[in-house]
C-alpha cells in the first residue's frame, strides 16, 4: 500500500497512521497524509526498494 504526503505529493510505502518505508512516522501532522494506490514516488532507501 502507498501513502501519500499532501503538501509535497510525495507518495512513500507504508500506510496512514503507522510508519513509511523510508521512517517517516505519519501520526504526526496525520491531516497531511491520505491512504492512496498511486505509484511511489518517494526515492529514499525503503520506500524505493
């Protein structure tokens, strides 16, 4: 599943309410993250692989 960062458009692995492929924790600020199915966008180590 992708999650995805409002304000950047940043889609990261990982799930709302839990943490990202890359460490994000998106608990924090959770009005700036939404559950999507779009492709991942995010280059970091975890998310990208």
């Amino acid at each position: 599943m992708a999650v995805k960062h409002t304000p950047t458009g940043v889609v990261h692995q990982g799930t709302k309410g839990g943490t990202t492929g890359c460490g994000k924790n998106t608990k924090e600020r959770s009005e700036h993250w939404v559950n999507s199915h779009e492709k991942i966008t995010c280059e970091k180590n975890g998310c990208k692989n």
